[in-house]
C-alpha cells in the first residue's frame, strides 16, 4: 500500500479541497457537492484519519432536503451520514427512496446501489434479493466494466449459477499495455475502470493477467501534490484518488493471496 509518508501527502490533498462553511469540492474555487464530501471522507476513512469538522455535519444534513431520486446519490448520502453516526432519518430515507417504482427497474447500476444501502447496518431497509433482475442478463452479458463489476457481486450474492470463467477472461482482456484497463477490451485505459476491474475479478477470486503493471498504471497516476487523477499526467481529483486507494488495497490484498498459495503448494 502506501508509506506513511505517502498517506500525509493523500490527506493533505483532500483537506485542501474542503470548504471553509463545510463539504468538499472538485476545486478550491468551486462549491462543495455530495459527490465530492462522499470522495473525501471515503478517502479519509481508509487512511484512518480522524475527521470531526461540524460544518460539514450540517451541509449534509441540510442535503437530506434535497436528495435526488437515485439510489447511487442517496446511498451516498446515507454512508456520508453513517459516517458522523447520524441516526433518525431511517423512515425519511425509506420514503424518498420510493421502493416500489426502484425494485421494478431492471437498471443494474441502481439495484446494486441498492443492495449497498440495504447492507449499511444503520440504514434499516430490508429488501429481499431475488434473481428476477437479473436473469434476462445471465447466464453471460457484458456491458462496460463498472457496470459488469456491480452485476458480478449481486450474482455473487443471489448465490445465482454463471459462466465465470468467460467473466474472468473478458475482464482480464481489456487491460491494456499499460497495465490499466478500459471500459471494454481494447479501449483507452482510466483509474475509475481499473478499480472496477480489480473489483470484478477479485469478486471471482482472480487476478489481472499482469499485476504488477496494473500496480505502475496506478502509482503512474499519482500527482506532485499528493493525489491521482484518472490517467497519468492529467489533473488530480478526490473521485480518482478514491478509486486509487481502493485499487491499491485490492492489489495489496491479491498479493497476500497468491503468496499465502504459494506457501501452502511449498508446505
């Protein structure tokens, strides 16, 4: 993973991005969103820093007011809640989610985000997973990769039969020279895809098919002042930087299991 050293630089690279009133923003001359507050205190979170900032407590409590009917925004909102431990707003969260019109939808990116927001333990919805969403996309379908990563683990989860093995090799196809990986085989290679694409295969017990040069695609995407952007030498965001640190805990984590197989096959 990351030195300690390394890990000062990330912090200082989020906290520049917050806003003197609360939340953080894509830059220091824009106002805070969700997206990014959500970004920053991920980032914050994994680097076991502790942050308690009032100000931004509030601007995402004020935010509840104004939550959009999307269950990605609206899981947001409840982790970054869940975050200052929050509790309360359960029923609120339940009506605005509007169960019955989202648990139709055969959209794989909401449902997903779903089941995220059923699994945060303070959120308190229970919902019943069934293969009715997704059996019109089994036993094989591809899309892009973030899209195929989020289907992968609501199959996982369904305990649903599938082809994984042709998961496994689609995925391990769209890496590229560089070690990164695309939204599909032989597409431009970007972090956001990467991380995906580690998510995918660790979530079938795989690897890339190169990973040490999908770990110097990613520390190729660091910047000088401490984050990473989306491709090596563009501008350095909190949503790439997040999707940096997740993709190096996944590496890290691959390398303890392929070592720990290595030791057993010894002894």
């Amino acid at each position: 993973m990351l030195s300690n050293e390394e890990k000062e630089k990330v912090i200082s690279f989020v906290l520049q991005y917050e806003q003197p009133n609360g939340g953080f923003s894509f830059s220091k001359t824009t106002p805070p969103t969700r997206e990014d507050t959500y970004y920053a205190l991920r980032i914050l979170k994994r680097l076991d820093f502790k942050y308690s900032n009032k100000k931004t407590f509030a601007y995402l409590e004020i935010m509840l007011l104004d939550v959009h009917h999307s269950c990605r925004h609206f899981y947001q909102l409840l982790f970054l809640l869940d975050f200052f431990t929050l509790t309360g707003h359960q029923e609120t969260m339940k009506n605005i989610l509007d169960l019955p019109s989202n648990l139709q939808t055969e959209n794989i990116n909401e449902l997903y985000y779903f089941t995220l927001i059923r699994d945060i333990p303070s959120s308190k919805i229970e919902f019943e997973l069934t293969n009715q969403f997704l059996l019109p996309k089994t036993p094989f379908s591809l899309n892009f990769i973030p899209e195929v990563s989020r289907r992968l683990l609501l199959l996982k989860k369904m305990n649903e039969e599938f082809e994984e093995r042709k998961y496994i090799q689609w995925i391990q196809k769209s890496q590229s020279s560089d070690g990164g990986f695309g939204f599909l085989p032989y597409t431009t290679t970007f972090l956001e895809n990467t991380c995906y694409a580690l998510r995918g295969l660790q979530t079938l017990n795989a690897t890339p098919l190169n990973l040490e040069k999908c770990e110097q695609f990613i520390l190729q995407c660091k910047t000088g002042n401490g984050g990473f952007s989306r491709k090596s030498s563009a501008l350095g965001t909190l949503q790439a930087t997040y999707h940096a640190i997740c993709s190096l805990e996944i590496i890290y984590q691959m390398k303890e299991g392929l070592e720990n197989r290595r030791l057993t096959n010894i002894t």
